[in-house]
C-alpha cells in the first residue's frame, strides 16, 4: 500500500473555520480518511479534521510558496 502524506493528527488548540467545498471534494475526503483510519490503525471520527494537516502539508511543499514567504521574511528583517 502506498504511504499517505499526512500521518497522525496534531493536538494543537484549533481555530474555528466554516468551509463549503464541493460533494466530489468531500467524498474523496471521507475515503481519505478512511484509508488513513486502515494504514494507522487511527479511527478518524470526523474527517474535516484532516483539512487542516492536508492545507499544511499542500503549503509546505508549495514552492512557489515557500519561495514568497522567505521573501517576505527577509524583507521583514530588513526594516
């Protein structure tokens, strides 16, 4: 089985955040959750919990990104 990217759930005091997102979006969730739930041994009660751990790891590996925020930091430093 292949390794999914996001492993065991953080505990870390959340913020609340209302997202709409698409039923296709949401299914594919669920089954994430799912297969992850299979692959650790983990139950995961509520999939949504895992938008934040997948928005992370997406922004971490973002180049693009990675390159903007460094860039914004230095300027920051700068002043």
């Amino acid at each position: 089985m292949a390794k999914l990217k996001i492993g065991t759930l953080p505990d870390d005091k959340p913020v609340k955040v209302n997202v709409e997102m698409p039923a296709s979006v949401h299914r594919d969730l669920v089954a994430y959750a799912k297969a992850l739930a299979n692959e650790s041994g983990q139950p995961i009660s509520d999939p949504g919990k895992l938008i934040a751990p997948m928005l992370a790891r997406f922004m971490a590996t973002d180049r693009g990104f990675t390159k903007l925020r460094r860039a914004s930091q230095s300027r920051a430093g700068d002043g």
